[in-house]
C-alpha cells in the first residue's frame, strides 16, 4: 500500500486530499486514480454508457466570455439559427437511432421570442416522441421565471457551468460588467435547482491562472451544491479571443488531458452515482479522447448531431472533433468505439441521473 491507496481507499476526500489527487504524478499513480475512478463507476452505474444528442441550434450570443469562440465580440464568427424543422429532424434523427434524448444549446439570448420559441420547440419534441424522451437545456443565464416555463413546457434537465468556483479566477476569463458575475450565474444555477430540473453544472480545466487548489475547490463546490449531472472538459484556446492572448501560460497539451481526465476520476469517487459527461473537448486533445474520458469513470456521450453545416460555425475552441463527419457515420461507428473499450451503450435508457432519484427521493421522506 502506498500512501495513495490510503487515500483512495479511505474515508470521505478531505481538500488536502484532492489537492494531492490533482498534482503532478508519475504515470503508476495517474493510472491508480482512473482504475479507481472507473471501479466506482462500476459499482454504481455498470460499464454503461449513455447517449444523449446534441444540438447547438444556434450561435447568438449576448454574452462576451473571454475564452469563448462565440462570444458577441468575435466579428470573424458568422451566425446562423437552425430553424424549428431543422431542430425537429435531429431529434428524429436521434429517435431512429435509439438515442432517447437530446440537449438543446445555443449562445445565450433572453429576448421573449427566443423564450417563447424554445418552450414551443420543447413541446413539438414532446408531441412528436409521445412524451418518451428528455429534453436537456443549455442555454446560459435565465430568469426564474423562464426557467419555470421551460421546465413547465417539459425540459427536465439543464446545464449551466459555473466555469471555476472561483470568483476571482471567474472575473479574470470574462468582462467586468453586468453580464458576467459570478454571483448571478450562481444565483442561476440555484433556481435551476430549485425549479426541479436534474441539475448540471461544471468547470473548465487548465485555464490560464488556474490552480490545482481552485480544481479541488471546484470539485468541492459541486459536491456542495450536490449536483446530479457534470460536465466538465479541458480549457482549449481560440485564436480570436482575448484569453488566447494567454496561450504561454497553459499547461502543454498531454498534462491538460491527464489533468482533465484525473478531475473525472476524483469527482467519480466522490459522487459515484452522479451522471458525468465526456466532454467533445477531450477529443479536441488527444484522439478517442472522450473513450479516455469514459475509462476515468465519465458515463455520459454526447454526440453532435447538429447538422454538418452549422457545424462550423458553432466554434467555442479550435480543433473542434467531428466537425465535417456527417452525423450518420459518426453514429455507426460509436457501439464499435464505445465496445472496444469494454463498455456497452444503454440504448433506449433514459440514463437519468441516479443522484437526482435519490435525491427526490429523500426529500420526499423528509
Ligand atoms: N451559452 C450557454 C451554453 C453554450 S457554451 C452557457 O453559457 O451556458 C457551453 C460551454 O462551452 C461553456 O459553458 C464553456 O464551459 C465551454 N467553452 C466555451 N469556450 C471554451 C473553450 N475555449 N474551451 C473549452 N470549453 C469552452
């Protein structure tokens, strides 16, 4: 026994223990933390995997984040808006494939059409899958009351990233104005929260000024909160933002993977029966990248099935995966890639998040 497997194998993680977890270490230890991370998944979940299809409808966005690729200040980036039938043949798309759920994101827009148009698209999806579907939202700060029309309409999950825990670390990567603080995005994920959705949040990973203590915050933070859905992935630059202007500072590629997916595994251990995603990101590092993701102890794909002409230009980072594939091919080779790994995927599953029932269900006894 080493003073890992004390650590491993212990009780509940102090902070000094994931600070530990989440430095540098030699590839025997690394590897003891992802075998550890995807023996928890195991136990609780099975080598399951489950699909959800995504939709980046459209590339608005108010907002300015200073890593985004989207970011209303970037004038390079054209702007499209997928329309509602284009928006409806993915989920069909998604139906015929066995995949019985799909997340709708978007820049971040709160204008009442924007509002009144996603709660009608949500209730064509309902009607047009008989109600046996999920519907995940991300789609930025909200007011509580557009969250409630949404949840209302049918959505039941939602995803809002904190980015970082850390307030100071948060004013750094976006502008200093109303639009970005840290206090109302929080306030947001509170509300979404307590409207009733199976909650998402998560952080990037490797950001210029980040720490290996703000990571452990950030995992303690989700813990907190007592999250049912993450989803997390590695910081990758973009040429036209002005984070990029940072670029020297960020950890060289291969220990950003590692790093990312070790955060997987630590965040597995502390909350087994969350569901946690394996972000596209990964793969914009190292090829199979989310399989890597999966192995750590992640249990949730989400492949693009927005279509190959929007693709483009839905560009949060450069060397974004599959970005010319058609989401066809993509889909067939997905049960080959996902076995290989010794993995099954749970078609037809919902794959709600364990978490979330538990959850409920001890509120209900309360
Ligand atoms: N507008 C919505 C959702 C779209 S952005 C919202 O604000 O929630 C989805 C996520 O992409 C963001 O939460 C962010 O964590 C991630 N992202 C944006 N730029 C990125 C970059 N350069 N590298 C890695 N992830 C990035």
């Amino acid at each position: 026994m080493n003073d890992l497997s004390e650590i491993l194998n212990g009780r509940e993680l102090s902070r000094q223990d994931i600070v530990r977890l989440l430095s540098p270490l030699n590839k025997r230890e690394h590897c003891q933390i992802l075998e550890k991370g995807y023996e928890v998944k195991e136990n609780a979940i099975g080598r399951k995997t489950y699909l959800r299809g995504l939709i980046e409808f459209s590339n608005f966005c108010r907002k300015d984040c200073l890593y985004c690729g989207i970011r209303c200040g970037n004038i390079k980036a054209g702007r499209y808006s997928m329309s509602d039938d284009e928006i409806l043949q993915c989920v069909e798309l998604a139906s015929r494939n066995r995949i019985n759920g799909v997340v709708l994101q978007s820049g971040e827009m709160v204008n009442s059409y924007f509002i009144k148009r996603v709660s009608s698209i949500i209730k064509r999806i309902r009607k047009v899958t008989n109600d046996e579907f999920r519907v995940t939202l991300s789609l930025g700060e909200q007011s509580p009351e557009t969250y409630r029309e949404w949840f209302d309409a049918g959505a039941q999950r939602y995803l809002l990233r904190i980015e970082t825990s850390s307030e100071e670390l948060y004013r750094r990567i976006h502008p200093d104005d109303e639009l970005h603080r840290y206090e109302l995005r929080l306030k947001c994920l509170e509300k979404i929260k307590e409207t009733g959705y199976q909650t998402g949040t998560g952080v990037m990973i490797g950001l210029p000024f980040q720490t290996v203590e703000n990571l452990a915050d950030d995992l303690l933070f989700i813990k907190r909160m007592d999250i049912d859905m993450v989803g997390m992935g590695p910081y990758v630059e973009h040429f036209d933002t002005p984070l990029y202007g940072y670029k020297d500072l960020l950890l060289p590629i291969m220990d950003r993977f590692d790093l990312s997916v070790r955060m997987i595994a630590v965040l597995r251990i502390m909350m087994p029966f969350i569901n946690i995603a394996s972000a596209a990101a990964l793969e914009a590092l190292v090829p199979m990248g989310r399989e890597f993701g999966l192995k750590a102890g992640a249990n949730v794909l989400m492949p693009n099935l927005t279509p190959v002409i929007y693709r483009k230009q839905y560009l949060l980072y450069e060397n974004k995966p599959y970005i010319d594939i058609e989401t066809e091919e993509v889909l067939e080779s997905l049960d080959r890639r996902i076995n290989m790994i010794g993995e099954e995927i749970a078609y037809d599953d919902y794959g709600d998040s364990k978490h979330f029932r538990m959850r409920k269900h001890i509120k209900q006894y309360q």
